[in-house]
C-alpha cells in the first residue's frame, strides 16, 4: 500500500505482502451410460481458494495483517443421475458432499481490532435437483418453446473443527431454488425468472446483526427481435414485486438490494 488514510489516521502501518504458493489439484470422473438417455456420473475433486489481496493486505483502518494466512482448500464428492426424456423433460438429480479446510475468517482482537485467521474446518452435504420440461415439445410449430424449470439445492453446513466448530459458515442458506418459465418462439422471448433463498448469516460466528432473512426475488425479462432486421429490442423488471431483501452483510449491518427496477436496450446482431 502506498496510502491509506484509515490506517495513518490510527497509526496503523501500511500493508506490504509477497505471497506466493503452489497448489496441485487432482481429480477422477467416471460416468455410466445406462441407455442414450440416462446415465449416472460420480467424480471426486479438489479445489483451492487462494487469499485475496483485500485479506492478505487489509483495508480497514482497524484490521492487522495476518503474515500466516494459508490458502483454503477443499474435497468434494458427488454421485448422481441425469435423464433426457423424449417428451421434452430433463432430469439431473445428485447428492454431494464438500469438505472445506482452513476456511477464511475475520476475527476479533483486543483493543478493537480484527485480523483474518484460517478459522478451520467445515463439512458442507446436500442435494441438488434440476427438472427442465418444455410444454411445447412436439407441437406442430417447433420453433415454439414453453419452458418450466425448477434447481433447488438443499444443504446442511456446519464447522467441524477450529474456533467456529458448531455454528454455521456464513452464506449457506438451507435451501435454495431457483425456478421459472421461459417463452420463444422465434422471434419473442419472454422470461419469468424467481430465486428462493432460505435464511443464512453473513458472518461464521453467526451474529444476529448479521443475520440475512429467507426471501424469494422474482425478475422478468423480454426479448423482441424485429422481423427481418438484425435489430433486437431488450427490457425487464428485476424485483418484480419490489420486495424487501438482503444478500449481502457488511460490517455496519445488512446491505439492502435494490428496490424494483426497469432497463431498456437494444443489440444489434451481425
């Protein structure tokens, strides 16, 4: 950092870090093809969640640099089924299991300072389902599509191991769908989109003034293309019943997203 006046304001000295590390992941895949339609799949992989430079390097006025903050990583299992039927409907149903080690975390010091500590280990198990069925399927005009979809994903998530063992890491809703109906027939496309969160916290220690409510948000998007023209013309509604909801946590308290909201455009295709 070169300046920084929440930090000179308190004293606290300017941040200056070379991190650099080396991570391999592995990962194995196998599917078996039951018919040209159905098939189960299982696969295990890595992954690896690096530091970010706002973790690495500090921001806050009041936030101490952690000098051994190491990188997150993770294991996942999953098995699942999928199935393509000749009527138009898709299935894609799976269960899983994520393992997440030295997950990051910001902590409370003496004095009224914070640091970013790896804070330990969580266990993250679910299911997801995903059903995609087209109500138009085999009309006579197949340029017609009626989509209904619905991807839900249920899970329970908690910290095995570390300061945070017990409580739940932050941003792990105990469910979460994501659903609607999409209309195209060619030249008009119109889309009823909707996303069901379940209730969650936007910290690991789980503090009421970081407790996000559940809520379901719903947006509506239309797309026209003028008839022989490369011209299209865009519009939607996003927060279609203008209702009251969180999806983010701030050190302050809960960022409210914005009320309804209307945009316009056009694109043009060549």
């Amino acid at each position: 950092e070169l300046t920084n006046v929440a930090k000179t304001a308190v004293g606290t000295s300017l941040g200056l870090r070379d991190d650099r590390s080396t991570v391999p992941l592995l990962g194995l895949g196998a599917a078996w093809d039951v018919s040209k339609t159905q098939q189960w799949f299982f696969n295990i992989s890595e992954g690896y969640r690096p530091p970010l430079f706002t973790e690495l390097v500090p921001q806050g006025g009041t936030t101490i640099a952690n000098e051994d903050l190491q990188e997150g990583r993770s294991i996942q299992y999953e098995l699942g089924y999928r199935s393509r039927f000749a009527s138009g409907l898709v299935v894609d149903v799976s269960v899983f299991s994520l393992e997440f080690k030295n997950q990051f975390g910001e902590v409370a010091l003496p004095g009224g300072f914070s640091t970013m500590l790896n804070v330990g280990r969580s266990l993250h198990q679910g299911a997801e389902l995903a059903v995609d069925y087209d109500l138009l399927a085999g009309s006579p005009r197949s340029q017609r599509s009626l989509r209904v979809f619905a991807n839900a994903m249920l899970l329970e998530a908690e910290f095995t191991a570390g300061r945070f063992a017990g409580k739940t890491p932050q941003h792990a809703p105990d469910h979460l769908v994501r659903t609607g109906m999409i209309y195209y027939d060619g030249h008009l496309k119109v889309g009823l989109t909707g996303t069901l969160s379940g209730a969650c916290y936007g910290d690991d220690g789980n503090n009421r003034e970081r407790y996000i409510p559940a809520y379901a948000n719903w947006d509506m998007t239309v797309e026209c293309k003028v008839p022989g023209t490369p011209f299209n013309f865009i519009a939607g509604v996003n927060n279609l019943f203008d209702e009251d909801y969180y999806t983010r946590a701030r050190n302050e308290g809960l960022d409210p997203s914005p009320r309804r909201n209307y945009y316009f455009g056009g694109a043009i295709e060549f």
